[in-house]
C-alpha cells in the first residue's frame, strides 16, 4: 500500500493486475485500483477535481482530469473517509500513476492534495521498481 498525507488528508492506494482483463498478446493490460481518502483534520472538506499522471513502461505520459471520482465529489467531515475503486488499462506490462485532488473546505479555501505514486506491475514483466 502506497501513502501520502497532505494537510492532514491521506490518501493510500493498492494496485491489483487484472489477468481476466488482460491480453498480453494483444499488448493489453489492466489493473484496478482502491483509493482511500480520509479525513484526519478539524475542517470539512469535498474533493473536486482531479488530476492523474500515468506513465507506462515506455515512458509515455497521460494525463486524466475531470470533476470528482467514480462521477462523486464527496464531503468529508473530520474523522470521515472515502474510498472507492476504479482501473487503468496500459498498452505495457508495467507503469506508474500518481497524482493530486483538488479539495475545497467548507469556507470555499481550495487547495490540492498529493495522491501517491504507485507501481502498476504484472507477471509479465521483469520485477522493477517503477
């Protein structure tokens, strides 16, 4: 599990390959992905945006922005959490997502929260540190 806290929000993240989905003859590779976000501060908080940088094993970047997660903008009271699971198919064997939310209090402050890097890493593929 990958971890990052930013302004007393964490965010931790674990990576699964997804062999049913995936057909390496094909260069065709899936991997799910649970997102945790909770909130360990005194305010109240709604995520808004995000942003995501994900990188294949060849170097190619892509980038995804869009309102919210899974089509929700969740409110976070203190000592609440969040979490939810989405997927990422790359053309390579491995890659690196990492990336950030924008958040906004209840006083309409935004600010941005660093999600963290992680390996996306399947069998077919010599193990490596991405």
């Amino acid at each position: 599990m990958y971890e990052k806290v930013t302004r007393d929000i964490s965010v931790s993240v674990r990576s699964f390959y997804l062999e049913e989905q995936s057909s390496p003859d094909e260069d065709h590779f899936v991997w799910a992905y649970k997102v945790n976000i909770q909130n360990r501060g005194n305010d109240t908080v709604q995520l808004l945006n995000r942003h995501w940088r994900i990188t294949d094993k060849l170097g190619r970047l892509q980038e995804v922005r869009g309102a919210g997660v899974v089509g929700e903008q969740p409110v976070l009271k203190p000592g609440e959490s969040f979490e939810y699971t989405s997927g990422c198919p790359l053309e390579t064997p491995s890659g690196i997502m990492a990336g950030s939310y924008q958040m906004s209090t209840a006083s309409g402050e935004r600010f941005e929260i660093e999600i963290p890097a992680f390996s996306l890493d399947s069998p077919y593929d010599n193990a490596a540190i991405n």
